[in-house]
C-alpha cells in the first residue's frame, strides 16, 4: 500500500477522532468536609487527574478550583452552592439533608448491615436504577448524582468502657442525621452534631462519646479525649454523594459527560476501598496512641438491634403519606442487600 495513502488516511482518522472545537472550562469542586475524610482526598488523587488525563486527548481540558474544608460551603450548605450554580460538582453529605433528600436516608434507618462498603454502594448504584425518585430529588436542587459515597462501618468513641447496651444509659452521645435514630429507647442522650465539632464537643464535656465511622478515628485524634473504642457495627453507610449541577451536566458534549462518568464510577469503588483500608488503619493507629478496643458479641449486637424501635418502618409510612415511596425503597433497598448477600441484625421490613 502506498505510505503516503496510509499517511492521509491516519491523518484523516485523527482529525475525526478530534473535537471540531476543543474547549476549556473552569469548574469549581466544593466539600465542606477536610481533605483528611477519605471521600474528599480521593477527588484530589483520582477524579480530577484521571478526567484531566482523559480529556488531553480529546484536545479539551478542564481548570479545577478545589474548594475543601468549608472553603465556599460548609457541611451543611454543598447542596445549596451546587444547586445555585456557585460551584459545579460538589461533595455533599446528604446524611445533613434528610428533609431535602429523605430517600436518600436509607441506610440510616437500616442499621445493624454490612461493613463492606463496596458492596453496599453496588446496592445504591441499583436501587437508584430501580427507584427513579432517588435521581428526582437531586434533579429538584439541579443537580444529579455521578456517584453515592459511603463510609466505613460506624462504632461507639467513648470516655467511658461499654461492656453492654446498659453502659450508655444517661451518657451523651453525639452524632449526624438519622443514626441519631441508633439511640433511641436506649436510655443514651442523643446529641446531634457534625464531624469537624466532634472533638470539641468530646474536649468540653458536651459529649460523653461520639458514634462514629472507623477511618476518622486517628485522623481527628478522637482517642485523645475518648481513648475507648467500642466495636459494635452499625454498619457501612452511603452518606454522601459526588454530584454535578444540572444546567452545566446538560451543557458539556456527550464524550465529557461519558469520560467524567466513567470517572465517576471508578471513583465510587476507590473511595469505598480507600475507607475500608483506611478504618483498619485508623484503629491501629488509635490503639498504638493508647486507646482500648473492645468489641461487642453477636448476641449483643443482636439484642441492641432488637430493643430499638422500627424507625425504618416509621420513616417509609411517613414518606409514603407525603405521596413519596417510601415503602417501596425501604423493601427494594432490603431485597437487593440481600441479593449481594448482605445480612442484617435485624428484619427492618417486618411489621
């Protein structure tokens, strides 16, 4: 074949392969969250260079502005400044949002599941694809969910030993959203708060103890003011999500929007494994710095899922009044965790 034909026809290749117009955009990626919490560095180290990396070959590129540690929005206001446009993605911690987003809430009324936090975000990837008013509630704040971020299995953080469930009776227990619900009929004083206070909170007596995920232990150093760790397994929980706002998602060609969600899906399993590695690295850390692990049995694991109320039953009747599906994604979120062979504590569809 003639060389100079191959020539024009690669050249002629490329060009198609090209754009007709490359484009740059600045986009601003907001958490309140610190680098330190494992979803948010996983931004930093994966999704951003990997999207970055993906583009150069289309001839487009993105310029990001991370904005972390509360830097535009706190906690409590990454929705709010992804919906209004003031940043395009965000981090948001819908564990905060339970009047905004309540089906998202679902794993916070299940407790007492699994701790493999790459399973259960398997199972939120399906239940969004079963129950399409998950994705309506994001599209109501304009925005959409390019991936569900968990966190590893939750635990007590305490000032004091807790040998059994009757250990917390009259303690103050701190903690966020609906796993508030973990302590009812326990005789424990729920308080509400948020990660960045927790210690704090602990240091001034506001707190007896936290509830709180493994992987946060060593990084906030909550073993300085409450050196005993009480392994009990509430389990892994979805409690944030990456999302993008709508009114930009629907502006960017269809091969970016294709390389940022397939970004966005590897992102997902490498924040889920970095959590996972990151709970067993923390107690370690935490018990070399002086503090006491213990771990509940089974049995009492058990008794403790018993003696609380069906708050999941509670939540979806209420969502169901509101005219939402509550019910059915109670049910069809149980049913797929089942399926991926989750097994709970507790039958939180029975009656």
């Amino acid at each position: 074949m003639n060389p100079y034909v191959t020539t024009g026809l690669a050249g002629a290749m490329a060009l198609v392969a090209l754009p007709l117009t490359a484009e740059t955009w600045n986009f601003t990626l907001v958490a309140g969250h610190p680098p330190i919490t494992r979803g948010v560095s996983a931004l930093s180290t994966h999704f951003i260079p990997e999207i970055n990396k993906r583009l150069e070959p289309m001839g487009h590129s993105i310029n990001w502005t991370e904005a972390y540690a509360g830097a535009v929005a706190d906690v409590n206001g990454v929705l709010e400044a992804v919906e209004s446009g003031i940043a395009e993605f965000g981090y948001v911690p819908h564990l905060f949002e339970g009047d905004k987003l309540p089906l998202e809430q679902i794993t916070y009324v299940t407790p007492f599941g699994t701790a493999d936090l790459v399973k259960l975000m398997e199972v939120v990837d399906k239940l969004h694809d079963e129950i399409p008013a998950l994705d309506e509630s994001w599209a109501d704040h304009n925005q959409m969910v390019l991936a569900p971020v968990g966190i590893d299995t939750y635990h007590f953080v305490t000032n004091f030993p807790i040998e059994s469930a009757a250990d917390i009776d009259g303690r103050k227990i701190g903690t966020a959203g609906l796993a508030l619900n973990w302590l009812k009929d326990t005789g424990a004083i729920p308080v509400a708060g948020a990660l960045p206070s927790f210690y704090n909170s602990m240091s001034t007596g506001l707190y007896d103890g936290v509830m709180t995920f493994e992987s946060v232990v060593a990084p906030y150093k909550f073993y300085e003011v409450a050196p005993y760790i009480t392994k009990i397994n509430f389990g892994a929980q979805y409690a944030s999500a990456l999302t993008v706002n709508l009114d930009i998602w629907n502006d960017l060609p269809a091969e970016v929007q294709q390389v940022i969600q397939e970004v966005a899906d590897e992102y997902r399993d490498i924040a889920a494994e970095s959590y996972d590695e990151g709970g067993a690295a923390s107690l370690a850390k935490a018990e070399a710095e002086g503090a006491m692990i213990s771990e509940l049995s089974d049995e009492a694991r058990a008794e403790y899922a018993a003696k609380l109320p069906n708050f999941a039953r509670e939540w979806a009747e209420k969502l169901d009044a509101q005219g939402k599906p509550g019910t059915e994604t109670l049910e069809a979120y149980m049913r797929l965790a089942r399926e991926a062979g989750i097994e709970f504590a507790r039958d939180w569809t029975a009656e």
